[in-house]
C-alpha cells in the first residue's frame, strides 16, 4: 500500500524485478493515490508475473477490472473496505469488459 508522498509505480517496478526473481505468481498494488493510477495501469501485462492493481477510487478499480487487473476485490455485503465494490457492480464491469474486448476484437 502506498501514501501519497510515495513514487508507487517506481517502487512497485523495483518490486517486480524481485517477484520476478522468486517466481512469484502474483503482485498486488494497492494504492490512495489517485495521481498514481495511470502509471499503475502501465504494469499490468509487461511482465510474467500477474499484477494486480487496486485503487482505493472506485471509479479507477472499475477501469482496474476492465483492463485486466490479475485480481479483484467485491463485496457480498456491504463495502468492506475503501472504495470496496459490491459483487452486483464488479460483475456488471465484467460484462462491460467482454463486450468491450468483442467489440473491440481483443479477446
């Protein structure tokens, strides 16, 4: 998790390259920093190791979904956390992501 006086995306590019080295299946990025997200996104996809972006807005987790994040986060009941989506909304994102990516060609 990173705080706003924090480079997330030049930490988290350190990080990989040791999640790399140790063959890490998964690398989590949780962020407050909206400024942060753009960057961010630019993670997922450029390495072997899944990369799973999380915001704290839930407008950029939505975005997060529909660009691949290798993990995301729903609630059953209520909101469990900042900017915590409800399983009825992440599943509704999912289905904007198929039809994006059919329409789109990028299955």
């Amino acid at each position: 998790m990173f705080s706003k006086d924090v480079n997330a995306y030049e930490l988290a590019l350190r990080d990989l390259d040791v999640a790399r080295r140790f063959r890490a299946l998964i690398y989590k990025v949780f962020s407050i920093n909206d400024d942060e997200f753009l960057n961010l996104l630019r993670l997922l996809g450029i390495y072997d190791v899944h990369v799973a972006v999380i915001p704290r807005n839930p407008a950029y987790r939505a975005v997060s979904i529909i660009m691949n994040t290798a993990l995301m986060y729903c609630s059953v009941r209520g909101r469990t956390g900042p900017g915590q989506l409800s399983i009825g909304l992440c599943n509704k994102v999912k289905l904007l992501k198929v039809h994006y990516r059919c329409s789109t060609g990028n299955n």
